[in-house]
C-alpha cells in the first residue's frame, strides 16, 4: 500500500516538474552595439552584429530591461523563417523593462526572440523572452 | 526638479504616474497629464505582469494606457482598441519611481523586414508625448515627411500610406517649435 502510493506521488510530482512542452525562458544580458558580434542562432538571412537571438519556442513575450538612460534604441521583437518584426525601445527611458507580444506584431507560433542594436550608443542591458 | 533637469542639460523631461489622479505636481511643463478610464487588463494582460490599467484613449484601431504592474510600478503600454484591456507592448518601471523619460516623446516605432528585402520597413509608429507637444511627424530614409498626427490626450499613433524605410521622428510644441528628433534610418 505504501509503496502503491509512493509510486502515485513519484509519477504526480514527476508530471508536476515537467515544463509544458512550449514552456520556458530566455536572456542574455551584454552590451548591444553596431560592432558586436550576434548571439544565439538569428536568422540565416539576418545576422548580423549587435543581435541577440534566442531559439525557436512559442514565446508570448520578447523584452529588454535597461539599466540606463541612453540616447539610442534596440529593436525587440521576433524572427520567423521569413519575417523580422519588432519595436524599438524607447532607450531614453530609465529604469525599465519594455515587452512586445508577437501578436502585436502579426506574428505567432513557433518563433526566435530577438533584440538587437539599432541607434546611438553601445548599450549594456538584458533581452529577454518567455513562454 | 526643474532646475536638477536644466542643470543637467535637459531641454526637456517629462514624467509619467501611472496611479490615479493628478499626473504631475500642477505647474509640471513637460508631462502627461491625461490619467484615463479604469479598464480591467485582460487575462493576456496580465501574463505581462500588468495589474491595472486605465485607458488613456484610442486613435484609429489603436488604444494606449497607463497602468502599473503586480508590484505596482507605473507603466505604459497600448494594444488593439478591438480588445480593451490587452495591451501589445508594455514599458513600465523597474521600481516605484515613476517613468522617467529624458525626451518629451516616448517614441515606438513598429519595423519588419523580410527576406530578400534587405531592408526596414515602417509599419506603425506609436507614442506618448508630454503636455506641451502637439504634431508628430515621421519621415522617410531620405527626409520627407510621410505621415503626421496630432497629439491629443498625450498620444498618437501613425501609419504610413505607402510602405517605407524608417527615417526621422519629429516632435512640436503647439508654438511649432521643434521639441523632439530620433533618426531611425541608421537602425
């Protein structure tokens, strides 16, 4: 009997500790500027520097905190086999974490996060993603 | 406040409060003082983290908001006014200061580019400006002005007729002086 019902609770607490199969998160936090090289695996036909891309996933949210004001702005926002689409973050904001959601962006399933250097100053902050 | 801005080199600040009442202290030049319509943020809404919202107002098939978030710090954010309460992007403060913008203009440029295109194409600019602005206008990669909106109830939001390359966002007070540029073309 006890060991019928250490079986129920292992399977029950295994079940409850696996992420659901488009669960998860993403970050990289560096410095994004026009002469850095990508991270992560961006798009074939846009890789360039001052990208940070995370992998495919059915995200709900591409996001950037910043720690700083600054006078330039990153583009957040998602890839697709045959589309980037994104925001530029408004930079000149301090302190705060700004979110785009793919449907936003007439985007959606399967997708790359992304954020990558667009105007002004090499930037230090944290792009983000989470499903 | 004023003289830590000009001291600072600032021409001009513009603070947002994402609660209830009155936006800024009375006499505040450079801030958003419309404070919206409590609406309830929608499940969506709330996988963002937003707590709150009130509608500031909407401008064709656009709404903006302000809010807070479940730590309650301020935010801005705006969505499809089809769906009230959800909001597409959100910008909200890391802590309980509120939103402090070094420009009269919160800028949010919408760009895609698709393979082959090899470049930017503006597909929506969207924005928050302080109580002194009155005009926005976008121009091309090359200069020209392609789309402008007026600023009522602190925002605006612009779509461009024709599709083109992202270029200069231009922002004047209600004297037509100029208040507010960002040159998007490099990006």
């Amino acid at each position: 009997m006890n060991r019928r019902l250490l079986s129920v609770v292992a399977v029950a607490a295994s079940l409850a500790l696996t992420p659901a199969a488009s669960a998860g998160i993403w970050s990289w936090t560096g410095t994004f500027s026009s002469t850095n090289p990508h991270t992560g695996p961006c798009i074939w036909w846009h890789s360039g520097q001052g990208q940070a891309c995370s992998g495919w996933n059915y995200w709900n949210t591409s996001a950037v905190n910043n720690g700083a004001a600054n006078d330039g702005s990153l583009l957040v926002g998602f890839q697709n086999n045959n589309r980037i689409r994104g925001k530029y973050d408004p930079e000149g904001v301090c302190c705060a974490t700004f979110q785009v959601t793919p449907g936003e962006l007439g985007m959606g399933g399967y997708l790359i996060a992304q954020t990558e250097y667009a105007t002004g100053n090499p930037y230090n902050a944290t792009a983000w993603a989470s499903a | 406040m004023v003289c830590l801005l000009v001291a600072a080199g600032l021409t001009a600040a513009f603070l947002v409060r994402a609660r209830t009442g009155p936006a800024a202290p009375p006499g505040y030049p450079s801030t958003i003082g419309a404070s919206g319509k409590p609406v309830t943020p929608s499940a969506a809404s709330r996988k963002l983290g937003i707590a709150s919202l009130q509608l500031i107002g909407t401008r064709g098939n656009r709404a903006f908001y302000r809010g807070s978030d479940a730590d309650n710090h301020p935010c801005l954010g705006a969505g499809d006014a089809s769906n009230l309460g959800t909001v597409g992007f959100t910008l909200c403060s890391r802590d309980e200061r509120p939103l402090i913008a070094s420009d009269p203009v919160i800028a949010v440029p919408d760009v895609q580019m698709t393979e082959g295109s090899g470049r930017w194409q503006l597909v929506r600019l969207d924005g928050f400006a302080a109580d002194s602005v009155a005009r926005v206008t976008a121009t091309d990669s090359a200069g020209v002005v392609v789309a402008e909106a007026q600023v009522v109830d602190n925002v605006f939001s612009i779509v461009p007729a024709t599709a083109v390359e992202p270029g200069t966002i231009k922002a004047y007070d209600r004297n037509g002086k100029l208040v507010f540029s960002h040159d998007y073309s490099g990006g």
